[in-house]
C-alpha cells in the first residue's frame, strides 16, 4: 500500500512540475526581446542619451539609447 500510495504521490509531483516547465513565459507583460538588445541596454546603462557604445554581438556603434528591435518568434 505505502509503494502504491508513494508511486501515486512521485507521478503528481512530476506531471506537475512538467506541466509547470512546459506552460512557458505566456502571462508576463514583457514584450518579447532578443539577447542582443538586452545586451546593448545593460551596455547603456549609466549613460548619457547620445553617448556611442560597442555593439558585444555584431561590433556595431549602437547609439543611447538602444532602439529595442521587435524579434519575430516564428509567429
């Protein structure tokens, strides 16, 4: 009865935590941003507006304030 009752309690917990990594980021009010223009908006930080920084992913100057691209994700 107790292996029954601990292989029913082991199945829940790893069904749910699945299900939990599975759902995804969909309730978050982010806009959806790719790695480089997080990248390039830490690198702005601190700066004044104007100020010129290296891009870390293509080596491009990127003026400050970033412009923040909308990256399509397959959709």
């Amino acid at each position: 009865m107790s292996k029954l009752l601990i292989a029913v309690i082991g199945s829940v917990f790893l069904l749910g935590s699945a299900g939990v990594m599975a759902s995804g980021n969909k309730e978050s009010r982010m806009p959806p941003m790719a790695a480089q223009d997080i990248l390039n908006k830490m690198a702005c930080e601190g700066k004044k507006d104007g100020e010129k920084t290296k891009d870390r992913v293509d080596g491009e100057m990127v003026t400050c304030p970033p412009k923040i691209k909308q990256p399509n994700f397959g959709k």
